[in-house]
C-alpha cells in the first residue's frame, strides 16, 4: 500500500505544481479585467472548479461598477465658480463629477478643496459624458445645454441672486437638499449666523460706501448693501443696484468708512487700470478705505459673504 501511495505522490505533486501555475495565471488575467479570457484558459484545462468561481468573480466585479453604497448622494456636476462652492461645501469629494474649469483660480473661495477633482467645460458633451444627477449653476451653461439637460432627465437646480443673508439661507437650503445633504447644509446656516451675530451693529450707524477696482459701487437691493448694514454701516450710495460711482462726488463728500472689492492680486486684470485704481481714488482709499474685501468673497451669493462681514467688524475693533 506504501508503495502505491508512492507511485501516486509525483504525480499529485505535479498535478498540484500545474494548478498553482494555472491559478497565478488566471488570478494575473482576472486582476487586468481580462475575465473572458481566464474563464476559457480555465475551462480549456479543465478546471472546472476555477472556472466557476471565476465566473462568480467576474459577475460580482460587473454588479460593482453598477450598484451605488447606501450612503452616496447625488453625482453632482457645477458650471460655473459660484456652482463650484456650493458643490465643494455640500457634496462628498467621491460624489463630484465635475467642477469649472476656474474652481482652482484665485476666486475661487474653496479653491484648495477643488485641487484634485475633474474640471470640466459647460458643454453637453462634457456634462453627460460624466453622467451627473444633479447640476448646479449660477451663471454657467446657456439656454440649449440647459434645455438639453432638463430634457435629458438631469435635474438642474439654479442658484438665485440673493440680496440679503435670509436669500443665501434659502440657497444653501435648496442646494443642500438637492444634493441630499440638508445636515451640512444647516452647518454652513450655523457658521453663517455665527459670523452674522457677531459682527452686528459694530459700526453703530457710520457712513460707508462701496468701490471696486472698476469704479463701481452698491446701493440697495445689493448682497453688498447687506453685508455693510450687517456690520453696522449706512450705506451712503442712494441709488439703487450696482453703477458707476462719481470720483467728483467722492472727492467732495468723502464716506467716514470706505470698503473696497476686488481690489486683490489676480482679480479682474483687466481693471488695472479702471477709476477705482486712479491716483485721486488711491488718495481717498489711503484716508478712508477700512477693509479691503478679496473677490473671493464677493463673486458668490453664499454663506462666506459673513466672513467679509466679519472683516469689516473686525477693521472696527482695530480702530477703536
């Protein structure tokens, strides 16, 4: 009986030596997605048994791609800077399928939550090869891609131009629960209360007025019109909206505060050389400007526009 059991050992051994090669084989196509292939190298040798389970392997890798965890939200895809913040601040990083192509510039106030994620055009091309459930804009796309995604089956969901702070609450509340995700949609709410209730009545009432680096200002009816009076400033400009403001009225009815906007390195180039910058306006910021607000927190009706409420109360504790 020894005997046989040793006539059959080389035998065992070398059918076992052929089935571990067999086995990194297969494992090697399988691991490439070369399923067809390590199914029928398998069958050809008859290995029945790595045949099927294989085949159970490679079903369960094709489920895979198709079933989305419990927990995911919406495939979100923004197309525009200001889309682009509200998607970084609300969506989970796996969930985005594309950001603009200018979520990573300098006004862009999420820019460094951007790095990493795919940056694509707002064409239809670009929106439904990436096959997102929810599309977020604020400018971005024109009427035929949105036409298009709408027919399509692709929620499209706009943020409006708010005015006030109660206006960025009903945007972070509409977004939030488009993208499923209404506890931090409450969260940024929270911070933005927060930032509000602190900075209140800072400026008991002193004149201010508004000036971009293009010469333009803010009257009522302006995110801006709100954040000053948030600080506790009386916005001096009458007139309603955004327009040009007069240097000569300026020069001659100088604002105790003056708040500048997007005065900062970078934003809007081409206004090097607009009034804002003039010499005569550079004379009067020196005297009078407070607080020089970045377009990173004026380009978006969002939460973050009490941070620059925040700003001007804090240029208030600085001078007393």
């Amino acid at each position: 009986m020894r005997a046989g059991i040793a006539r059959h050992l080389p035998r065992e051994e070398a059918r076992g030596r052929k089935e571990e090669r067999l086995s990194l084989l297969l494992s090697s196509l399988a691991k490439r997605g070369r399923w067809r292939g390590a199914l029928s190298c398998a069958v050809a040798e008859g290995a029945l048994g790595l045949a099927n389970r294989l085949r159970d392997a490679a079903i369960f890798a094709a489920l895979a791609m198709f079933v989305t965890p419990l927990h995911a939200g919406p495939r979100a895809y923004s197309l525009d800077q200001c889309a682009d913040q509200y998607v970084l601040a609300l969506s989970d990083r796996a969930d985005i399928v594309g950001l603009s192509r200018r979520a990573t510039k300098a006004d862009s106030y999420l820019r460094a939550n951007a790095r990493g994620l795919p940056l694509r055009r707002a064409t239809s091309e670009s929106v439904l090869a990436a096959r997102p459930a929810v599309v977020v804009r604020y400018w971005g796309g024109d009427a035929r891609l949105l036409a298009d995604l709408r027919r399509r089956g692709v929620r499209v969901v706009a943020i409006d131009d708010a005015a006030d702070f109660p206006g960025v609450r009903a945007n972070i509340r509409r977004l939030a629960a488009a993208l499923g995700r209404r506890r931090a949609g409450e969260g940024l709410i929270a911070r933005m209360e927060a930032r509000l209730a602190g900075a209140r009545g800072a400026w008991r009432g002193a004149g201010a007025l508004y000036l971009t680096s293009g010469g333009d200002t803010a009257g009522a009816g302006t995110l801006i019109d709100a954040m000053l009076r948030a600080a506790g400033l009386t916005n001096r400009e009458a007139g309603a909206g955004f327009h040009a403001l007069s240097l000569e009225r300026l020069i001659l009815l100088p604002p105790t505060a003056l708040v500048l906007g997007f005065f900062d390195a970078g934003a809007n180039a081409l206004e090097h050389w607009g009034m804002g910058r003039s010499a005569p306006m550079r004379r009067l910021a020196s005297r009078h400007a407070i607080v020089s607000l970045p377009g990173a927190l004026l380009a978006c009706p969002a939460w973050f526009a009490a941070d620059g409420v925040a700003a001007i109360e804090r240029a208030k504790a600085r001078r007393g």
